[in-house]
C-alpha cells in the first residue's frame, strides 16, 4: 500500500465519519443506519474487486 493509498482512504474514512455524524445530529437511529448502509456497501464493492 503507497502513502497516497493510505492517504486516500484515512480521507475516506474521515468523509464517511462526518456523514455519519451529521445524519446522526438529526436523528441518532437514522446515523446507524446510513452507517450500516454505507459499510454494506463498501463490503459490497470490497468483495466484487477480488
């Protein structure tokens, strides 16, 4: 994994993490939610690559 591979993602995470927490500002359940959506989706994507 190259620095810009680990920049990418630690950018990424922080993006989701944000996401996460602004839906979670309007209604705590729905922020589970869209974070549960969210890594079913990157598992999703995960998994089609390989």
């Amino acid at each position: 994994m190259t620095r810009k591979d680990v920049l990418s993602l630690g950018a990424g995470a922080i993006g989701f993490g944000c996401l996460v927490a602004g839906v979670a500002l309007i209604h705590p359940a729905a922020g589970l939610i869209v974070a549960g959506v969210g890594l079913l989706g990157w598992s999703y994507l995960l998994a089609r690559a390989n």
